[in-house]
C-alpha cells in the first residue's frame, strides 16, 4: 500500500482516468482506490473536486504550453502576423484540449493555481500591441477567439467523446434522426444541424475566420483611423 502521496501524483493519476471514466465518473474516491490510498488522504491536498479540476486545468495548460512551444520560450515569437497568432493559439488550444475526454468542460471555468499563464498571455497581448492594438482591443480580442475555441470543444466532445476517435459519434447526435424527427416542420434547422455537426473541423475553422474578421472590423489601428 502506498503510505505517501504528492499532489503531482494525484492530478497524474487524475488526468489519466479521466480518459477512461469522464468528468462526471471522476471522483475523489475513484482516485484514493487508483492510488491505493483511503479517500481522505487525498483531501491533505485538496479540499474539494473543484480544487483538483483547477490543478488539473493547471497542469493541461502546463502541459499544453510545453507542447506548443517546444523551445521552452516563455510566450510566443515576433514572427508572423497577429492573424496567425489567433490561428495558431486557437487551433492549438482546441488539439491540447481534445487529447482529454472531457477536457474542453475541465478546462472551462477554473482558475489557475499558479502563474504559468502569464507569460503566454503577456506574448499573445504582446504581439496585438505592437501590431498596434490597445491594451483593452488585445484583450477582447484574445478573449472572444479564446472563449469560442473552449465553447466549441465542448459541443465537440459532447459529439465525439472518445479522445483520438473522431469517427465515434455520440448515439444522441445522430444527423439522419435528428433531421427525420424535426422533419419538413423546421427545415432550415433540420439541415442547419448537418452544417454544425457533420464536419466540426470544418466549423471550427469557419468560425475563427468570423472571429477573425469581426477583430479586424471593429479593433485595431485601421479602423481607429477611419473613425
């Protein structure tokens, strides 16, 4: 029996069940019984679920920056232009996050327990200023293609919920069904689901290119210029 536990183990431990029961099937208890400890001996390091989803947040992102920037820089590069910044951060971002069953709806609403986010984001805002950008324009900015890129893995992992098996469909998402039942009463929303949810990687690409062109309307120098 194990008779000393680090924090590191038990978000290591975590993470990796995660694949195999889903965020609703990760419990504490599940946990102490993979660790071969009792279940309190876990609370010596969080006081509560939400507590170990946000290190386990915390470690994805830890996880995820080391992915994305193998060359250990601590934010991105001057290379490129902020446009291939949002491309390259968002698609990333959605890549990391469907590697963990669950991963977009653990990621989504925790908080960081350390500051391993700042100097990514200090690069990200970084490059929009020096394109010209304010601050607050940065800031929205990165915050909207951010927050569709979360939003659209979870609707992504409520369809496909087996990481690395995209071909796997949730019964529930069935397209033939779902236009069968909404029949020739609704038929712009009977096809418009096809649309959404046939070929994600198709919407999720559409949708940065809008993100991307609602920035470039609304922020920046440019139109600054033209007010």
């Amino acid at each position: 029996m194990v008779s000393r536990i680090d924090r590191k183990q038990v978000v290591t431990t975590a993470l990796r069940l995660l694949n195999e029961v889903g965020l609703d099937g990760l419990t504490l208890r599940r946990i102490a019984t993979e660790l071969d400890v009792k279940a309190p001996a876990l609370y010596w390091h969080f006081k509560n679920k939400q507590e170990l989803l946000d290190e386990m947040a915390t470690e994805m992102f830890r996880r995820m920056t080391a992915h994305l920037m193998g060359d250990g820089s601590a934010g991105p590069g001057p290379e490129g232009t902020w446009q291939d910044l949002v491309l390259g951060a968002c698609r990333g971002l959605r890549r990391e996050l469907l590697g963990y069953r669950d991963g977009g709806k653990v990621f989504s609403g925790t908080r960081m327990t350390d500051t391993s986010y700042a100097a990514p984001l200090d690069g990200i805002l970084r490059r929009f200023t020096t394109a010209g950008f304010t601050l607050k324009e940065a800031a929205h900015a990165w915050w909207t293609a951010y927050n569709f890129t979360i939003g659209l893995v979870i609707e992504e992992q409520s369809v496909h919920p087996e990481p690395g098996r995209p071909e796997a469909r949730d019964p529930a998402y069935d397209l033939d069904l779902r236009e069968a039942d909404l029949g020739d009463r609704y038929p712009l929303a009977a096809r418009g689901g096809r649309e959404m949810f046939a070929d994600i990687e198709d919407s999720f690409e559409a949708g940065l290119r809008i993100v991307l062109a609602g920035i470039e309307a609304t922020a920046g120098p440019g139109v600054r210029a033209g007010r």
